[in-house]
C-alpha cells in the first residue's frame, strides 16, 4: 500500500486527500498545513496534521514550535512537522500555492533522497520531467520521482483534444477561455465587477504542448476572467480533418472522463448543470453538444471545466505512476470506479440526453 502525505490543503489539496482515502492501494499518512482554520478541522477528522512553515533553513525549530502554538491555541493538536511527514511516506503531492512547491522541493523534499512528489499546475512545467495526463504521459512518468499534474484549464484541453484527435488531423486550434473569477469558498479573490483578458496567447499552450507534443505549433490559448465561481468555459475551434459529427461525439462519448450533454432545446448552462450534479464535485469535463458543429474543415464546440475537482482523477493516476505501476488503463479504471465517475457520467447524460 503506497503511503501518501498531502502538503497544503486548499481547494486541490483537500479533494486529493479525500480522492487517496477512497483508493484501496493508497494510505493517507496524513495533511500538512501553514496555518489554523476550519479545513484543519476538517483534516483532523479523518487523519493527523502536520504543521508547515513559511520559511526553511534559519531558525526553523523555533519557528516549528511557534507554528505547532498557534494550533493548540486554536485547539487543534498537530502530530507533528513537515518532516515528520516526509519521513513517513514515499510521496508527498504539493498543493501549495503558486510557487511555493518549488521551494518546498529544494527545502524539505531534498532532505529525504527517496522521496517522491507530485506538483500542481501553479508550478512551472520545469519542475519535473514530466506533465502528466492519464492518456497521454502516464508511460512516461512510471517511476518518475517528480511528476507535475497542469491546471484545471490545461488538464481539460488534453482531454477533449486528446478525444478529438484519435478520429481526426489537426492542423490548428485556438481556444477561447471564459474563466471563472474565484472558486467558492475564496470571498477574497476576484473580479467583482470586471473582465480580466489575458495575454495572446495565454500559457495555457504552452502547458498543453509539454504534455501533447502532437498539437506544437498548431496551438493558440487566450481568454478573459469574469466574476462567476461555477465553471471556466471553453470555446473550441480547430481547423483540419473530421470525420462525421457523430464520430466526434462518439470520441467524446467513449472518454469517462468527459460528459456529453445535451437536452430538450438549450444549451445547458453551467449551474444548471452543478445543480444536477447536487452541487458536488465534478470531476468529468462537459461537452455540450449543441455546440458540436463542422463546417468544411473547421470543428467547432464548447465546454465546461469544473475548477476544483477536473485534477483530482490525474492526481491519482500521477501517485501510482510515479510509484512504479505500469498499466495506465488499470488506474485509470480503479481511479474512476472509486470516484464513481460512470455513476456521474450516466446520471447527467440521462438529465441532459442527447436527443
């Protein structure tokens, strides 16, 4: 059984200790944090906590016990360190703010020579050897000791470019990213009241190519943030060979990891969808299908990504690949049945049939 620590616990790290907790060869040693609030709570209700620091190096025992204080005055009690922690497993999964992986990986994670770590998409592509995606990379990261998961956004464009590309030729796609200004429980971030554009073109490119080397050169990303909290949504335009629309839908059909909506007239909105869904996590990316539509040798189509959970399933698959286990199809299957994405899938393309 892999034994699994879990270093910050946002809106990532919280979902992949639940997701390790539903996976039978996975142990969760436990969660670490930098400071108290309700989600410490919430950790200490299902495995021990570990108490984080800012900064390493100087003075760090010192900080340790300042940091272990300001739990127990919150009274939570931690069961240890960081290092403790470290000590304790073979893979840490970082899910630490931007950046801060990167300093966790020279800092702490160095100090245990064989220790393996999981890196998310707020961590340049730099930071390990491999950009996992459960279809595309899972091969080459068997026994990697550093594998990077890429963002929601990234990890959303592999998958429905992954499916489209296994019926068609693709000489070039631009996607349009409508993103979502703050997940749910961040009341500080934004906009309130605003459109944020990107940069042409955004990164996002660029963290698809490192895992998808077929879609170099061809590739365009931009957007614009808007003050919602569902869903992003991307608008599609790929320029090549396609076979018949319903071949397209059948690729998409045939991934578990995206959901093809339909429905009676309109095209299904983002909340009315996450109402569907019970408000709960939603791992699969949606299709819309009313949206599927070739013109000469143009594809065109949109999608859904929930933010806060369309990671989780690769999170999964990029622990037992780094941790030795060759087969890509046997995690991805013992992945999706204990997140019970065909239980998912079923339920809302029978709310949103395709008619």
């Amino acid at each position: 059984m892999f034994k699994i620590g879990v270093n910050g616990f946002g809106t990532i790290g919280r979902r992949v200790a639940n997701a390790i907790l539903k996976q039978r060869d996975m142990k969760l040693v436990g969660i670490s944090d930098v400071s108290p609030s309700w989600k410490s709570r919430y950790a200490i209700m299902n495995v021990p906590l570990y108490v984080s620091i800012r900064e390493y190096g100087k003075d760090e025992a010192n900080q340790f016990e300042i940091a272990k204080k300001t739990f127990t005055d919150c009274k939570i009690k931690p069961t240890g360190t960081i290092l403790d922690l470290v000590e304790e497993t073979e893979l840490i999964v970082d899910s630490t703010p931007k950046d801060v992986g990167k300093k966790n990986k020279e800092q702490v994670y160095s100090r245990k020579k064989d220790l393996h770590a999981i890196f998310e998409g707020g961590e340049k592509a730099s930071i390990a050897p491999v950009t996992f995606n459960a279809n595309i990379t899972y091969k080459d990261a068997v026994g990697k000791q550093f594998i990077r998961v890429p963002s929601c956004n990234t990890t959303g464009m592999l998958r429905y470019m992954n499916s489209v590309q296994e019926v068609s030729t693709i000489k070039n796609v631009i996607i349009n990213l409508i993103k979502r200004g703050a997940d749910p429980g961040e009341p500080e971030t934004g906009p309130i009241n605003d459109y944020v554009p990107t940069n042409i073109p955004s990164h996002h490119a660029d963290d698809v190519i490192a895992a998808d080397k077929r879609l170099e050169g061809k590739l365009i990303t931009y957007g614009v943030t808007v003050p919602v909290t569902l869903m992003h949504m991307h608008n599609i335009l790929a320029i090549g060979s396609f076979p018949s629309r319903d071949k397209i839908l059948n690729a998409f059909f045939n991934n578990p990891r995206i959901v093809v909506l339909g429905g009676e007239k309109d095209v299904p909105t983002a909340g009315q969808i996450m109402d569907a869904n019970d408000r709960r996590d939603l791992y699969q990316i949606v299709v819309l299908e009313k949206t599927v539509h070739i013109h000469n040798d143009m594809l065109l189509f949109s999608a859904y990504v929930h933010q806060e959970a369309d990671i989780i399933p690769e999170n999964i698959d990029a622990i037992r690949a780094s941790l030795g286990e060759s087969d890509p199809y046997d995690s991805i299957i013992k992945t999706n049945e204990s997140l019970e994405l065909k239980k998912t899938k079923k339920r809302l393309e029978d709310l949103f049939p395709v008619l």
